[in-house]
C-alpha cells in the first residue's frame, strides 16, 4: 500500500497537539517525545554506550552480551510459564474423569490386581487403554498416587458382602435402614466414611494366586512384563556378556558402589584409627603386589555373632573361632547353628578379638567372599570395599529383587547338599559357616569357569518404577513403605522412604507427591490390628528355612501371613491367631479414615488417586495352610500311623484350603480424580 505525502504531516500535528495538551493539563507533567526526538535519544544512547566500552575495556562487552542473554532467558522462561498456565487452566476447564466399561466385565471377567497396575501404566505412559475403566481427558492427568490398604472389605463400608464370584463394580451408598420384626430398626454405617465422599463404585479384584495358594498381591502390581523393545534390548546384553572371555580373574565379580548401596552394605568410610568410637572397624591399608589380590571367604553364625569362620580361594581353613555374645542368649538356634550352651560355656573370646585378628587376616586389598555378606559385615561391625557376594552374581529364577539361598544354588549349581539336619536328630541344625564358606568359594571358581552368564535366567520382568521411567517424559517415581523399600521392590523408584508406622507412611507421601509423577504407599496398621499381617518380618523370619529359594536376609517390608512372600508363609504351628478388641478395631478405622481424608486433601488437583486393598481375609488359609506343612513333614519323618488325628490332612481340608484360598483373594479397588 502507497502512503500519502500528507500523512506524515497529519501525525506530527496530533503529536504536538497532544504535547500542548499535556503541558496544558499539569506544568510539572513531562512533554511526549515524537518519533524524531526518540530517534535522536536512541542515537545518543548508543554512542554513550560505545564509549564507555572503549573507556573499560572488553569486560564491559562481557557484561553486556551476558546481560543480553539473561533478558532473552527470562523472556523465554516467562514464555513457558504463560504457557503452562494456559495449559492448567485449561486442564482445569476438562478435568479427567474415571467411569466403568461393562463391556469389559463381559463373560465375568474379574479385575486382577495386574490389571490395576495396567490402568496405572495407561495414565502415566503410552500403555495401551483398559476395556474396563473409561478414562476421559486422560492427558490433563498430571500424577498419580496409589494406596494398599489391606483390611477394608464391603461390611466395613456399611455395604452388604457381596458374592466371591462378583465381578461388576457396585455403589458405595448405604442401604436404607431396616427394621426386624420386633421393630428394631437398624441403620446401616460406615467405619470409613470417607470412602463414600470420595468413590461412588467399588471395584471387586482379584488377587494373583492358585488354586491353594496366594500370591503377592504388592509383588505383583509393583512389577510387570517387559516390553518387546526392552526385551531385545536385555537379551542382546545378554549374549554380549556370554560372549565374554572366561577368566581366572575374580574382580570381575566385585559389586559396584551402586550395587553395594542396594544390597544395604555398610557404607565407607575414613577411620583415623583401625576402630572407630562406636565399634566399627574397617580393613587396614597395606599397599598390595602388583596383579596380586588376595582373595578370602567370611561367613558368620548367629544373629548374635557366635562364630567365624574364613577359609582362602581354595577352600582351605585359615581362620575359625567361636565368640562370646556381650549379650545374655535367649535361643542358640540349635537346629540352624549346630551350637548350644555347653558349646559356648568354655568360649572367652569377644567381638573385639574376632575384629583384631580379622585386621591382621586382611588388609584394604583382599576380596572378600560371602552370601548376603552385607549381613556378615555388618555382625562383625567390618567396613569393606571389595566384596564378591553370590546372591548377587547368581540369580534367583524370579530375578531381582529375589535372592536364592545359598542352599538351593548349592543343590542347584554343585549338586551338593548343605545345612542338613543330623542323621537321627532333626532338631540338631547341620549349619556350619566353615561348610558355607567352602561353598561360596566353590560357587565362585565354577563361576569363572564358566563364565559371566553361568547361574543366570531370563527374567522377561520389571518394576512399574523402571517402566514408568523408561517413557519418552522419563516420569519420577516414588515408593513409601513399611520396612526398608530402597533395598528390595523399591530399589528403582528416584525415592524410597522407609516408614515404621502408618502415620510415617502419610507424612511421607505429603512429602513426596508434589515432587514426582507416580507414588504408593500402604497403610498396614489395619491389616496388623485385625491379625491379618505381622509387622516387620518376624513371621517370615521365623519360617524362612521352609521357604526354599528364598534368602531369609532379603529384607521384606510388612510381612502379611500368606500374601508378601514370594512363596506363601504360614503362622508357625505353635502360634494361634489373637482376636483384636472391638475398640482397637474402631481406633484402626478411624486412623485409616483420618489418614485418607488427610491424604486426599493435601493431593495438587487434577491428580487420580487409586485405593487396592489386594486380598481379603488370610487367616483361617494360614492355619490351614500350616496345618498341611506340618502333616507332609510328619509324612516323611514318623511312621503314619503315629500322626494325630488332629494332625492328619483329610480330602475335607482339601476343599476347605481351596475354598479359603477363593476367598482370600477377593479384594476391592477404588478410583477417583483430585
């Protein structure tokens, strides 16, 4: 478009009428510069610019380009702000919503806890959708938080038990009151109230399991089939490191710093003195021969260290001594250490013994051998930096975070029979650390003759924490928990706090939710009070040599009685289930409910919140299940007819066994938006 010759004029006119008018108006307001006066202004601006930058030199330039880029940052970081506000008030304006698909119950299809783990994935990654659970505006989901909460059922909401075989999802709203013949009216309510202000529907779930027996519940929603990209990705590691030369050189097997932090080793560090104040000692630094590493198996007896035994690289004793515990010994685990009171009497050596001659043994140089030795070293009180352990460099068939005892890889790898019973005397244990010395040291050269990928298995698993990772967003997981989650299924997770008590597990997910995408944590305290789970690992302690496979040291959080073990515990025989007090019972449910009313109001909006209590009622499967271990171990021990009836396993406690098991794995699930 031309512009007219008048034009020009015609603006100058309005900028002095404008000027006049101002001064007109106040005398101390400024004049309007016009264009040609900005002009000029600019002009001088730059000129006194450039000579002030001749006057001090190139650090002025410096300053002045770095200045440049500042502004340009903020304008960008301003920009990006603006956007991710539009993008949450938008968010805002279509919030997500959860509704149920009863075309994916079709056939009675149940819900199994995997399934909720899926829905899970579906939300924060590129997962497939699930038929079940309709997500709309699934993209504004900005975090999830998950909660296990074992011991809720439909009673306790105030609804009426379902059938074991339902699968559709049902409301949360009390039934009207009803009233008996006698007139009594009774008004049905809720022990967790705040189930029915925060969910309309419950979600009947299945737990994973057989047909006798129960699974993990929390094993298996926290890990999940690998995708076919991950898969390839693994298996071409795999032949890279079969590939490898086999070597007579055992520091390929030392585990990594990162690996010593995950199996709970005890942290390095710098001793002015061979001992430290509170006991610990560390292994003194002597400088080593050249392609020289003197190489030693440790092992230990005894929660209360009551043995060591060190043997070289070739089996051969160097070192064995018993040891007096500094504490008063409640049980010598006879059946497990081989020890007992006569053994002890005569035995006058100390922890503080064992630690000196230790120091003289090895020096800052020696790999040390053990199984689990993150627990021998830490009996011992020894900081150590090179450690081969084989629970780590041979697998457990289930993979990490499992660890196989080294009983079974005895019997697996050596075809050797360890820490068997005395012939004729089953309650004299044949644990003898020299014995799982010697084994350690045997599993290690057959290692490397065989070389790196001898004594592993395919493990086609994760954990939800490395898949949700792995997306293209690389989302941040956390993991609050009972017991010590950073050292076993939540290794992975960028977070993992350990928690004694319900009331630390909401402290720590208030803490965490804001910082990270995904975080779950289970309220146990419910589940403990009802007698459906033991604190700690007192239960699976107690039993872990009947439970082939797995390594009693592994460290596992909350121990339910027949859902948290890779197998399924029992309650030992001599232990009978206590009945909880009605008022303990209401305090728990009030906790609960106070804990979640706490937990959903402190969520940031637009985060889903999804509540599984995994299994129903495990007791009366325990005892069962217990029962059926103590009459197939009287089986192979005394002759039948010297079993007790009431010991004796009927075609009768079959079917009830089987039908516990149905009703054990029947759950809940619950789903709703912030």
């Amino acid at each position: 478009m031309t512009q007219s010759p008048g034009e020009p004029r015609k603006k100058k006119a309005k900028t002095d009428k404008l000027n006049k008018a101002t001064a007109s108006n106040s005398d101390s307001a400024p004049l309007l510069p016009s264009p040609a006066q900005k002009k000029r202004k600019l002009a001088e601006d730059e000129e006194q610019s450039t000579t002030v930058a001749e006057d001090v030199g190139e650090s002025v330039e410096v300053t002045a380009e770095g200045t440049a880029a500042e502004k340009e940052l903020t304008k960008a970081e301003k920009g990006k702000a603006k956007k991710r506000r539009k993008e949450e008030q938008r968010a805002l304006e279509n919030p997500p919503s959860f509704s149920f698909d009863t075309r994916g119950f079709k056939g009675g299809r149940m819900i199994q806890v995997k399934d909720v783990r899926d829905f899970i994935l579906h939300l924060l990654s590129d997962e497939k959708a699930q038929q079940w659970l309709y997500v709309a505006n699934k993209r504004n989901v900005r975090r999830v938080v998950a909660v296990m909460a074992p011991g809720i059922t439909a009673p306790t909401l105030g609804i009426p038990q379902p059938a074991y075989s339902a699968n559709l999802p049902f409301g949360l709203a009390l039934p009207a009151p009803t009233t008996s013949a006698e007139g009594e009216t009774t008004t049905p309510t809720s022990l967790l109230p705040v189930f029915q202000s925060l969910f309309s529907h419950a979600c009947p779930t299945r737990a994973p399991g057989e047909k006798n027996k129960m699974h993990s519940c929390y094993q298996a929603f926290t890990n999940c089939p690998l995708t076919g990209g991950e898969k390839d990705r693994r298996e071409k590691a795999r032949k890279e490191q079969a590939q490898l030369s086999k070597t007579n050189d055992p520091s390929i097997y030392l585990l990594t710093a990162e690996q010593m932090t995950e199996q709970a080793y005890p942290e390095t560090f710098t001793f002015e003195d061979w001992k430290r104040a509170d006991g610990w000692i560390e292994a003194p630094w002597k400088k080593a021969a050249p392609g020289v590493k003197k190489v030693l198996c440790l092992t230990e007896d005894g929660s209360e260290l009551t043995r060591v035994s060190v043997v070289d690289s070739t089996g051969k004793r160097i070192y064995d001594s018993l040891v007096k515990p500094d504490k008063p010994i409640l049980d010598y685990l006879t059946r497990y250490s081989g020890l007992n009171a006569e053994t002890l009497a005569p035995v006058t050596t100390k922890l503080v013994d064992i630690q000196k001659d230790l120091t003289a043994l090895i020096d800052y140089n020696t790999i040390l051998i053990g199984h689990s030795l993150e627990c021998d070293l830490r009996v011992i009180k020894l900081v150590h930096s090179y450690v081969i352990d084989t629970s780590v460099v041979y697998q457990h068939p289930r993979g990490p975070p499992f660890k196989a005892s080294l009983k079974w890889l005895a019997q697996k790898w050596l075809k050797r029979e360890i820490q068997n019973a005395v012939a004729g005397d089953a309650s004299v244990g044949g644990h003898d650390s020299e014995e799982d010395a010697r084994t350690c040291v045997d599993l290690l050269n057959l290692k490397m003759q065989k070389g790196p990928g001898f004594g592993e298995f395919t493990n086609d698993q994760e954990t939800i924490f490395e898949r949700i990772s792995r997306g293209p967003e690389g989302k941040s997981t956390a993991v609050v928990d009972h017991g010590a989650p950073g050292q076993w299924h939540g290794a992975k997770a960028k977070t993992a706090i350990a928690c004694t008590n319900d009331e630390e597990v909401l402290q720590g997910m208030l803490s965490s939710i804001e910082g990270h995408d995904f975080t779950i944590g289970r309220f146990m305290d419910l589940s403990h009070t009802l007698g459906w789970s033991q604190p700690s690992n007192a239960v699976l302690g107690r039993n872990s040599a009947n439970l082939p496979g797995i390594n009693s040291s592994a460290t596992t959080p909350s121990t339910p009685l027949a859902t948290d073990g890779a197998l399924t515990p029992s309650l030992p025989e001599s232990t009978t289930p206590t009945t909880p007090s009605p008022a303990d019972i209401l305090a728990a449910h009030a906790s609960l409910n106070a804990r979640l009313s706490a937990l959903h109001a402190a969520l940031p909006p637009l985060t889903a919140l999804i509540l599984f209590t995994g299994h129903g009622d495990p007791q009366e499967m325990a005892r069962l299940t217990a029962k059926k271990a103590k009459f197939d171990r009287l089986w192979k021990t005394v002759k039948q007819s010297e079993i007790a009836r009431e010991d004796r396993w009927m075609e009768e406690d079959d079917r009830k066994l089987v039908d516990e098991v149905e009703k054990c794995r029947a759950g809940l699930s619950f789903y709703c938006m912030k």
